[in-house]
C-alpha cells in the first residue's frame, strides 16, 4: 500500500501581487468613471465657470431695476406693494416682498402667476412690460416667479420680469439641468456621482509607493507628460472637488433626499419653526402693514435682505427669512406675530446645526457668492477640471492600440482583490447617491458579459 503525501501548493512566482491585481481594478473603475462622467463633466465645468460671474453680468444687464438713485425719503413699504400689485399681470398671487435694505436698492416683490397651458408666450413677459396676461382658463397652473421692482422713493414700477429671465436664473439651470426640466436634472446628478468615484479612484491610484514621484519630474515628454500633470493636477484639486461635488450633490434630486434622510435620521436637520404657531389677535388693533412688519423684523434681524411672507388669514404669521444667503453668519428664519411684531421663533446662525453650517458655508462657495477670491479660486477649479478631463482622453488615445477599444485590462483575480473598506464605501456611496447605483448597475452587467465572453477568470 502506497501512502500519498500531498504536499502545500507551491505559488506561482508568476502570479501577479495583490497590489498589482487591486491597481488594474481601481484602474478599471477609473475608466468607465471617466467615460461615463467626462461628457456631462465638461459640459459643467465649462457652464459653471459662466454662472460664477452671473453677478457681475447681472449688474451690468439690470443695473436700471436692480438700484435707484436716492430721491428725497423713502414711501412706506404699503406703497411699493400696492404699486406692485396695481401692475401686476391679471391673477398673479402676491408671495412674498424683499424690501430695500441699501438706499440705492430696489423693492422686489414677488408674484406668482398662472402658467396658461398653450398660451403664446413672447412679448407678454419682457422685462419692462406691464401688460395685464389673458385670463387663466381652467387649464392654468402656477408657473415661476414673476418679479416686479419698485422704486422705493416714488413707488414707481421700473420692471415686471419672470425670475427665470434673469440670467443668474438661467445660468443655473444651464449648469445644474441643461436648461431641461426637472426630469433631467439626472444627467448632472450622474456625472457628479461618477466623478465622485473618478476622484477616489485617482487619488489610489497617485498614491505614492516605494520611490515613486510625488511631483511632476522635468524633461518627461508623450503620455507620461500628460500623465504626471494630469495626477498632479487632480490631487491638487482633490479637496476643492470634494467640496463642489458634495455641495452639489446635496442640492441634487435624488442624492439630495437621501442626504436630507440622513441629515435628518442623525438630528442635523435645521431648526424648524412649530407648524402650530399662531397669532393672537389683539382687541380694535389692525393687524400690522408692510411697512410694519419690516420694521419690526428689521429691529431683531441682523443686517441683511430679508424677504417677508404675509400672513394668511386672522391668525396667521409673518414668515421672515434672510434673502441674500452669502452671508451665511446673518442667516435668519423668523416668524412674527402679526399684531405684536414679536418673534413666535427665531433661529440665527448660531441656532443651526453643524451640518446646517457646513451647507450654509458650502454652497455659497460652490455659487461663487464670498466674492472675487471665491470666484477666481472656481476659474482655477474650472479650468483645471477641464485639463483634467482632456488630458485623461489624451493619454487614452496615445496608449489605445489601433482597432482595439482601449479597456484597462484587468489582472486575474483584480474582483476579489477589493479591499472591504473598498466594499463598505462603495454599499454607502450606492446608498446615497441612488443614480450611482443605477448605473453601476448596468456597469456590473456589462463587466459580467465582457467576463464570460472573454472567458478568462477576474
């Protein structure tokens, strides 16, 4: 009888080393990130860099509606509104008042009115046109905002203009949605979901290891030229993208509901006013006017553009926000007693949670809003984006082999060799960002296609 003595497998001095078969997988990743990414990417970055300089455009374009010249003493806030409504289309709702906070400011007051379903659009909606709109028929729904400007001196209306007009308006829906609808806000919510992964991705794969360069080397020509300064560049920038991608993502549509899920499950939700809070009718007292009101919001606000939202009804409140939301230190959410003028509730800046800050900071600094520092340093994000981008698709096509289509090849057993700090972050970026999920959905079904077909083993 012969024993048989099974000796321990011997690896393979061939194998390829888990770091070399987690690097083909993370590059991979990083391409289909890219591709899938790079369209939309550019196409923000580029629309991005325009509507940072929306305010200075839009003080060009709406200097003669925007400020006044001083005459004399200002009219009663009561006089700006009538005026307002006196010119306003027919059946336009009254929503809400920004009073002038500087002397040379304009009153806005802003209405909504009826959307006509079919109606012709045109000349009904110029900017200095005060032509009453055609009556709703029973098909009209509330469009945007229409928004007049008084001066605050004689009650003059100088303009009735659809808030979506304005070009800081459009700009943003430019680079937030296209200028499509509400529907396809999607397509940037997915490039800024896969550039996410891009970012991660690229900063593994730059990591430095044994005696590599951390910083571009002179003399280097061809793709490593464009490599090294595309690394660079990108972790550079890695902060400052992390930045605009997470601030972006939190006013997105379906990221941002599964951030304000969980901002709210971990009770980082902004304080909120009481939906019960009432007025308390004060016997032969009129309720308080416009002017009023801003008076006594002006007393306890800071220094700051308020908007002022009326009462409904006899026990209804006044609403008072901060309008101008570049000052995140002056924010304020108010709600006034209509007879007293005194605040039922006040929540400043000091009163908001730390995730409350985070954005209230954050997103200003996405929009450009702290100034020209702010502004210049996003022209710089832009541009290097842009390089970024290109300069990855220079590097493809330089190592692309002719007739083939360029997929970073991946080692044997790159799958398995995820780390699970890998998995876990990939589980939570799926959680919140569900158009990432989606799509890294149909990403898995092609990788498993491409598996089969090339019937090798990943």
């Amino acid at each position: 009888m012969t024993c048989k003595i099974n000796h321990p497998a011997v690896p393979d001095a061939r194998a390829p080393s888990l770091l070399a078969r987690r690097k083909s997988l993370f590059w991979r990743i990083h391409f289909w990130s890219a591709l899938i990414a790079s369209p939309f990417a550019l196409i923000a970055a580029l629309t991005g860099i325009l509507y940072i300089f929306a305010p200075q455009i839009e003080d060009a374009l709406y200097a003669d509606i925007d400020h006044v010249v001083p005459v004399g003493a200002m009219r009663t806030l009561d006089d700006a509104v009538h005026a307002a409504r006196e010119a306003a289309p027919h059946g336009a709702v009254l929503r809400s008042v920004i009073p002038a906070l500087n002397a040379t400011d304009s009153v806005r007051v802003l209405f909504m009115v009826p959307d006509v379903v079919g109606s012709a659009a045109g000349g009904e909606h110029a900017m200095h046109n005060r032509t009453p709109a055609a009556k709703p028929s029973s098909t009209a729904r509330s469009g945007p905002p229409t928004i007049a400007y008084v001066d605050p001196y004689d009650a003059k209306v100088l303009a009735i203009m659809p808030a979506e007009e304005r070009f800081g308006t459009w700009s943003k829906r430019l680079h937030s949605s296209l200028l499509q609808g509400e529907n396809w806000r999607w397509m940037i919510e997915l490039a800024a979901s896969w550039l996410m992964v891009m970012l991660l991705t690229g900063v593994y794969l730059w990591w430095p290891r044994n005696d590599e360069k951390m910083l571009p080397q002179r003399g280097v020509k061809g793709r490593k030229w464009w490599a090294q300064w595309h690394s660079f560049i990108g972790i550079v920038l890695s902060i400052m993208s992390l930045v605009i991608l997470t601030t972006g993502l939190t006013w997105s549509k379906y990221a941002g509901e599964q951030v304000r899920l969980a901002r709210d499950s971990i009770g980082q939700a902004p304080p909120q006013a009481p939906r019960n809070l009432q007025s308390t009718p004060i016997e032969g007292q009129a309720a308080m006017t416009w002017q009023a009101a801003a008076d006594a919001a002006r007393r306890q606000a800071p220094a700051v553009a308020l908007q002022l939202t009326a009462p409904r009804g006899e026990f209804g409140t006044w609403r008072i926000n901060n309008y101008d939301r570049s000052q995140p230190e002056k924010r304020v959410d108010m709600v006034l007693d209509a007879y007293s003028g005194n605040a039922l509730f006040y929540a400043g800046w000091k009163d908001q949670t730390l995730f409350s800050k985070a954005t209230g900071i954050g997103i200003p600094f996405h929009r450009g809003d702290f100034g020209w520092w702010n502004q210049i340093l996003l022209v710089v994000f832009g541009l290097g984006i842009v390089f970024s981008l290109i300069s990855g698709w220079v590097m493809f096509f330089k190592r692309r082999k002719t007739g083939s289509f360029g997929l970073p090849k991946l080692l044997p057993g790159a799958w398995k060799s995820m780390p699970a700090g890998g998995w876990i972050s990939a589980l939570m970026m799926f959680a919140l960002m569900p158009v990432l999920a989606v799509s890294a959905t149909f990403l898995a079904a092609l990788e498993i296609c491409l598996h089969y077909r090339a019937g090798k083993p990943s």
